[in-house]
C-alpha cells in the first residue's frame, strides 16, 4: 500500500509527522448536513494526548484540533474537511539517537 489515502466513498488523506510542526487530514467525501461534534472529537484527542501516564511521553501538548474547512456552524458542508492538530511541543533533536534502532509498536519497521 502506497500513500497516506484510505477509503473509497469517504477518503481520508494525513499528512504531518508525529514530531513534525503539526499532523492533519483531509476528509473527502462527507456528505452535507451531518452534525459535526467538535466536543466529542476534542475529547476523543484528549484521551490519547502525551503526559498522561509513566507509559507515553512527557510532552505537555494541548493536542487541539483545529478544522480548516468542511464544517460550519456544526454540520458539514459537503466540502473537504480539512483539520490540523498542531505539535506545540515538537523536538526533534530528541529523537536522533533513535535513527538506527527499531521501536516496537511503532512505525519504524515499515518505513
């Protein structure tokens, strides 16, 4: 599989790097009229946000998203839907002496 697009009817395209300035998406094919909780979403991203245990990173980030396109006043339009989470927190110099070593549970092994 090549590429960062998954779907046929409703396609999502990401973009970004985990420690990158930021990660998004663009949802394609939503249709119009479809309520669009941005409370839930918020806290569906906040239970995965860093810093919340011994076990994940310690980078305090807000992990806020942010809609591009798509949505207005609560319900999608029928456009793309475009989003940004932005990385506040992003050093990638922190990970340089990860470059040769593969990390279990991560990507590493498929790049």
């Amino acid at each position: 599989m090549a590429g960062n697009t998954f779907g046929k009817i409703l396609q999502l395209t990401s973009f970004g790097e985990s420690h990158g300035k930021a990660i998004g998406g663009v949802l394609d094919g939503f249709p119009a009229g479809i309520p669009v909780d941005l409370a839930f979403i918020q806290h569906e991203l906040d239970r995965r946000k860093p810093g919340q245990s011994k076990l994940v990173s310690a980078r305090k980030e807000p992990d806020k998203v942010e809609l591009l396109s798509g949505v207005y006043e609560g319900y999608s339009t029928g456009s793309p839907i475009a989003f940004l989470v932005w990385n506040k927190d992003h050093k990638p110099g922190d990970y340089d002496h990860l470059k040769e070593n593969f990390r279990p549970s991560h990507a590493d092994y498929v790049y």
